[in-house]
C-alpha cells in the first residue's frame, strides 16, 4: 500500500481549519489513509499517511487527501468541477512508438504559486503514480515540466538511440543508451525499452528534448521549481484509458492548488483526442439496495446527503440514485462500492453492532484445513511460502513457459485459458490455469536476493470445465521451485517424496515431453493411475525468457487427489 509523508499545515490550509493531532486520527479515515506516524522537523507537525486503496490514486497526495476530507465534513458537497480551457497546443504522435510505448497524452496547467511543501507533494505524487498505479512505470510513466522553457508544437517521436540531452541531475549530454547504463534511473527502468528498435523521446517544435519517457525528464525542461508558474503535463503508457486517469489524478491535484487546466489536442496517426477528459462518469443503484445491506434505515435523502459528501452528484428517481462521480476515480464497478462511500460517510464508528439471531455453530472447512496442514508441512522442510496473483495474461502462462497455446500438455497446463472479456490491463487478462509460472515471475523480481531461493505456493488453478454450468472450475495445487547452484530433479523429487510420504500416498513417476523443461529431466506424476502433476528441470530458454540466471527445478501438482479424511 502507498505510504508518504504530508504536512498538518498544508492539509489544514488546503481544508480551510485547523485540528488536533488526535482529531487528524480520524479524519485519515474519510480519505481511506490511517496514520502511521506523526513527528515535528522544524517547528512544523509531519504525518505519514498509509493508503489502504490501491484502486484510489487521487488520495495519494496531500490535495487528495484534504479534498475528501473537505467533502466529507461537508465544507463542499456534490460533484467537484474544474474548468478545463484551450491551450490551443498541439502533441503529434509517432506511429513507430505503436509497440514500443503507444500513448501519450497531455495537459497544461498555468497560473501555480507552489511553495516547497507544494512542489514536494507534486513530485510525490507523481512517483507514487507510477510506482504503484503504473507498476513501476511500465503502464504508467509521469513527466512534469516547466512550459515557459517549452515552444509548442510538441513531438512524442521515436528515436534513434545515438541522440543526445542533458538528463535531469546532468550537467553533460549523453546518448538515450548512455542514459539507460549511467543515470541512476536508466538503470532502474531501463528494462522497459532497452530491447526496442528505438527509444521514445518528447520535443519541442525547436528539437529541445523534455524527456525520455518511461525513464527521466531532460535538465532544461523537467526541473520545476517554486517560481515555475506554468506546467506541461505528460503521462504515457500502454493502455489508453489508464493514462487518462492518471493524468486527471495530477491535473486536479494541481488544481487543488489553484492552478486553471488547459487542454491539449494529441494528434494520433489514427485519431485524435483532447485532454485531459474531465466529464464526469454516470452510475446507478438501487436505494433498496443500500439500506438491506447496510442494516442501517436510512432515508432517500439521507443516502442522498450521504453521497453528495462523498463527491457525487445524485439524482434520485424511482427508487434509484442516479450518479455521476469524479473523472479522476476509475474504482467504482459494482453498487458494493458506492455502497462502501455511503458506510464512510456515515463513519463506520456509528455503525452499532447487533448480536446475530440465528443460533449457528461455525467450523473450518475441511479442505481448506487440509490446505493449511500441506502450507505447514511446506514451511517444515525448509521452503518459503508466497502468495501471488491468480490474474495473468497469456504470455506468462504460455509464451515464456515455451508452450504453444491450444496444446494440452497433460494438464499442466491445458490448452487454454480462461480470459477477460474487457481486461483492465493486457497484464491481468486472464485467470491462471498453472502456478509454476508465477513462482518463476517472483524469481525474476528478486534476482538480487541471495540464493538458494527454495519457494512454494498453494494456490488456484482456473481450468475450463464445459460439463459444468459456470464453465468453469478452479482447482487447488501446490507448487514448488528451487532456485540454486546446481540444483537438479534429484532435489525436486526429495521434496515430492517428502511430500507424499506425510500425507500417505504411493507415487509414480513417467518420464514425459514437456516444452518447459529439460529433456530428459522432467516426468509426470502418477497417484493411482492419475497424472496428478509435472516434475522437472526448468529449460534455460525459460530461464532466459524470465530473466532467470540461475538453475531452478520443481513440481507442480493438485491437491484434491491427495485429500482424504482423516489426513495428515
């Protein structure tokens, strides 16, 4: 979860009142924040703020944070309106950046007068965007400049790695290679474009460069300071819609601040736009609804009053509110989460507990204690357990695992995968149908850890299932993988061995042809004629595809052929 740092001050002079310390305790909780600290640096009362919503960016900064606050004590209600006006400035496009960083979209903000705690958050902001919204800047990627130094039209353009800036921090030219190996962030982010034919570049109609986008803003443009007045905008990524939001987080915010948006017209080889898109986004739910889950009698206009505090604009209309929230959130997908605001604004503190009225008695389920016992037999023998997505995307399932979609490698995986419709991200486009994959992936994002690195997941496999009428099943497994100088299917097979001996079974081992591992050095796993499961050596071209220097070798299996009552 996001965690920085605001000033009591700055959130007060945002609100327009002053609290206590003790009051700001609960206050964290209108905008979805607890606060983890609170010290004094220089005569002036600092908190830490812990975000608890990784789906709310637009409460990741001090403006954010002081804006719902402000709605939620009622000082301001309804729908907040920015004024968005017309630069009349132009972004053109490169066709060739289509499958290198596709979009860029932009906007100018004038008229700022940001102090050092202002610019601070600004820049905090900004980072903690891309770090966690954008994913380390590989959806998205936050430039912020200083447009007095920028002479329009303005050229998102595909460049040869041999041109030359002045990276932020420089004070000498260098080669956009030269900046991936000697800039402190080229060498954090450039995984992201190294491998690409050319390397995206943002200019002015003068050749002046403003940045390199994932990676770092030039020296000329990109330092913004307290008497920068006039700002230039720029968020790029892979997904159109993202990069939206993304940019109406830090418009607004900046318009928190007092400074007036204008748009900017980005000309597409395909299409154009104008941003930023501030038009507010309709929903509706039912009254009804609230109230029967909530428990909680509330009138029409009281959910009405509610809501409004919460940022919407409502209408109510046979039995439902008809809503429109703000152009800067992109979370609200089900009535559960309007829903949600409603128990915010009326503080969840308020909210008095009844004992229930039914006599019940509770137990565990069964197989999910069984679950936990193969967890704690896991962690006996010396392996680390992790807890990863079961969103994926067809690529880590199949592509890196060496694999042709559409072929059934016995099971592990089947042919195919159960797929979003409308994924949010080509990332989390689908729903793992094997786990070995996303042990490998947290492998690869902790090459500089020490080795052995010895892991192992239960988790769910989503497996499509035609007989059924979802379609779908999701099934239990167990994975484990090693990652070690000279690990080999010897090692793999003490652990399976282990394994089946505590929970009292007789295996089989068959050798067999897998893409994903060495020849020679993988077989399936048989429990009572069954193939339950694959052991092996993971390939080096596997290896190589996650970033993998290191052998590794592991077994994957399902659970449910191993159940039984009593177990263990």
């Amino acid at each position: 979860m996001p965690k920085f740092d605001v000033s009591k001050r700055d959130l007060e002079r945002l609100i327009g009142k002053s609290f206590t310390v003790e009051e700001w305790e609960d206050l964290f909780l209108y905008a979805k924040c607890e606060l983890d600290d609170v010290w004094e640096e220089g005569g002036e009362v600092y908190f830490k703020a812990d975000s608890k919503d990784t789906n709310r960016p637009d409460l990741w900064s001090a403006e954010g944070i002081a804006r719902q606050i402000r709605w939620a004590l009622g000082f301001d209600k309804g729908l907040p309106r920015y004024e968005v006006g017309k630069s009349g400035v132009t972004v053109y496009v490169d066709e060739k950046l289509k499958d290198i960083r596709p979009y860029g979209v932009y906007a100018i903000v004038e008229g700022l007068h940001l102090d050092e705690e202002a610019l601070k958050q600004m820049i905090n902001l900004q980072e903690k965007v891309a770090l966690t919204f954008g994913r380390r800047r590989r959806e998205v990627a936050i430039g912020i400049f200083d447009f007095d130094k920028v002479k329009p039209p303005i050229y998102y353009r595909a460049a040869e790695k041999s041109e030359k800036f002045v990276p932020l921090g420089f004070d000498e030219e260098l080669t956009l290679e030269e900046i991936l190996e000697k800039h402190e962030k080229g060498k954090e982010y450039g995984h992201l474009i190294r491998d690409k034919p050319y390397y995206p570049l943002l200019v002015d109609s003068e050749g002046k460069v403003l940045s390199m986008p994932p990676i770092i803003n030039s020296e000329t443009t990109g330092r913004v300071t307290t008497e920068t007045r006039n700002v230039f905008v720029d968020v790029t990524g892979w997904d159109l819609n993202k990069v939206m939001l993304a940019l109406n987080v830090v418009v607004t915010a900046l318009a928190e601040r007092g400074g007036k948006i204008k748009s900017v017209r980005v000309v597409y080889p395909d299409f154009e736009i104008e941003t930023p898109d501030l038009t507010p986004k309709p929903f509706e739910v039912e009254l009804d609804y609230i109230r029967k889950l909530t428990g909680i009698e509330l009138s029409d206009g009281e959910i009405k009053e509610l809501l409004e505090r919460m940022m919407y604009d409502v209408k109510l209309e046979g039995g439902k509110a008809k809503l429109l929230y703000p152009a800067f959130r992109d979370d609200i997908m089900h009535a559960r989460d309007v829903l949600e605001d409603v128990l915010i604004a009326y503080d969840y503190n308020e909210i008095e507990p009844e004992e229930p009225k039914l006599a019940v008695q509770g137990r565990g389920d069964k197989f999910v204690e069984f679950e936990d016992a193969v967890r704690e037999l896991m962690v006996g023998f010396g392996l680390q357990e992790v807890m990863t997505f079961n969103l994926t995307n067809r690529e880590a399932q199949y592509d890196r695992m060496n694999l042709e979609y559409g072929r059934n490698h016995f099971n592990n995986p089947p042919a195919e995968l159960v797929e979003i419709e409308n994924p949010i991200s080509p990332k989390w486009s689908a729903l793992r149908n094997w786990l070995l994959p996303s042990l490998l992936d947290f492998l690869s994002q902790n090459t500089h850890e020490e080795y052995p690195q010895r892991l192992f997941e239960v988790g769910k496999a989503t497996l499509i299932d035609e007989s059924r009428e979802t379609k779908t099943v999701s099934e239990s497994k167990l994975a484990v993988v090693m990652a070690q100088p000279r690990v080999t299917f010897t090692d793999a097979k003490e652990i399976l061995d282990s394994v089946m001996r505590h929970l009292g079974f007789a295996y089989e081992l068959e050798e067999a042809e897998h893409p994903s591992f060495i020849p020679g050095r993988v077989g399936k796993i048989i429990v009572n004629g069954e193939t339950i499961g694959v052991i092996g050596e993971v390939h080096p071209a596997v290896l190589e595809k996650w970033g993998i220097e290191m052998p590794v070798a592991g077994f994957e299996l399902f659970l449910r052929p191993l159940y039984t009552e009593p177990y263990l």
